[in-house]
C-alpha cells in the first residue's frame, strides 16, 4: 500500500490488492490516497455525517474497496486492523467505547472490522457476499480466532429499533467471560431500553430482522454476539452495539460457503 495506508498493520504481509473477484464485482485492497479518498466520501454518504468522514485509524487499518467489475464504481468498503491478542485492544475504534477488559484475556489474534459500508442505491446482496468472502480470506491468512467491530444502526434514536435490541437481549448476548462493559458517555442498556415491555413478550422476529443492519445479520448467523446495551454516537448519525465472533464457532456449513467465495479468484 502507498499514502497515508503504509502504516497499515497488515500491509507488509500482503503482496497483491485484488482479493476476489465474483460476479459483477471485485474486492480489492486501497493502494492510495485516491483509494482512500473514495473510501471516505462514500462513508460520509452512508453515515450522513455532512462532511468527509475520516479518523485517526484510517491509517492504521487495511481499507477494502468493493467495486463494479463493469466500470470500477464504488459500491461498498470496510477498514480491517489486525491484533495480535486481546492486550493490543486498548489499539482498537471500539475500545473508545466499549470497556474491553475481559477480552484482553483472548490469547489469539483479532480483527477489527469497521465502517462497513455499501452504497444505498445497491441492492445486490452478492455485495455483502463478497465483502465476507473477502474477510474469510483474511481470517484464514492470518490465523484470526476472534472478528469484532460496532455493528451500527442508522439514527441516535434507540427506541426506533426496540425488536432488534429485544431479540438481541433474548438470544445474542456476548457470553459472560467477554462481555462488553460499559464506557461511552452515552449509552443505553437494551434491559432500561425495554422496562416496559412485559417479561413474557418475544420479540417480533420478522421486525426485528428488518431492524437489523445486514452486517450485524450476518454476524449473528455465524455465532456472533453483542453487548448488553447500545451507544449513542453522534458524530455519525448512528448507534452501535458492539458484536464478536469466534471464528471457531462458525457453522461447517457457512465455513464451506466463505471459502468458496474467498477462493474465487
């Protein structure tokens, strides 16, 4: 990588930018500030935020651009930063907002995924497919046990998706040993966001997945899990809960199928 991507933590152990290819589209690493650039403005698109998003970890992380094979439109990117163990998450976006202290106990390496994005206008989900094709081909390479990142829902207002943090609460909380504690100023805990909802009540399941950001989606049909409350986070016109998973319990089944699209280069 070139630019401001060559502090990048993976960078000098990656030697091409096209990882796959499928259908319409490709998935390929940023090689420069132009790269990058159109990385940014389609984040600020996606989030709303009003002006070009970018942070500090942009140049520590790996940008993937997903694009039209047809004519190289962005159609969607992600950051991902690789850690060695649990000690290097203080490194981490999330640990801005999340107290991570009993997953610095997780002696294997760990991927942050952030600022997913696809574009509005595209609705193809080989898009979402792709983009997990290419983060199987980078858990595998790189011998990642644990993915993490903010799943984010598009609004500050919490009460606008109550059945996803219902079903959520019911079924998807993080397992004791790595729960996520609280950190950010501005949080709700899904147990306050739903004190006046009867005990008894199951969430609405066909609500609630249409609540549900398609990247959070995905985590959680491979074993993924979340916090026990969400964060407000203004900046970006959004709220997060943060979501991990063991690649380790990823279903045969869904393993068979990334890989197949990891591999279809």
């Amino acid at each position: 990588m070139s630019g401001n991507c060559e502090a990048g933590l993976l960078a000098h152990t990656v030697a091409a930018d096209l990882l796959l290819e499928k259908g319409g589209y490709r998935a390929r690493l940023a090689q420069n500030s132009s790269d990058l650039l159109a990385a940014r403005l389609l984040r600020a698109r996606c989030f709303q935020t009003g002006s070009l998003d970018q942070d500090k970890f942009d140049d520590v992380c790996l940008h993937v651009l997903i694009e039209s094979r047809s004519d190289g439109a962005l159609v969607g990117c992600f950051r991902l930063m690789l850690l060695e163990s649990g000690q290097e998450l203080d490194q981490s976006y999330s640990s801005q907002f999340y107290d991570l202290s009993r997953l610095s106990a997780f002696t294997d390496r760990m991927m942050e995924l952030g600022r997913f994005c696809i574009d509005p206008a595209v609705q193809n989900p080989d898009v979402l497919r792709l983009a997990w094709g290419g983060v199987t081909g980078m858990v595998d390479q790189h011998g990642v046990g644990l993915l993490f990142g903010c799943s984010s829902f598009a609004g500050t207002d919490p009460a606008a998706n109550l059945e996803a943090f219902a079903l959520l609460q019911r079924r998807h909380l993080a397992p004791a040993a790595w729960s996520p504690g609280q950190k950010a100023t501005d949080t709700r805990l899904f147990r306050d966001l739903l004190r006046d909802r009867p005990t008894d009540q199951k969430p609405d399941l066909k609500l609630a997945q249409a609540q549900l950001p398609p990247l959070l989606r995905s985590y959680l049909t491979m074993g993924g899990w979340v916090s026990d409350h969400v964060v407000i986070d203004a900046a970006l016109n959004t709220c997060h809960v943060f979501t991990g998973l063991e690649v380790k319990a990823v279903p045969s089944v869904r393993k068979r199928l990334l890989r197949g699209v990891a591999n279809s280069l």
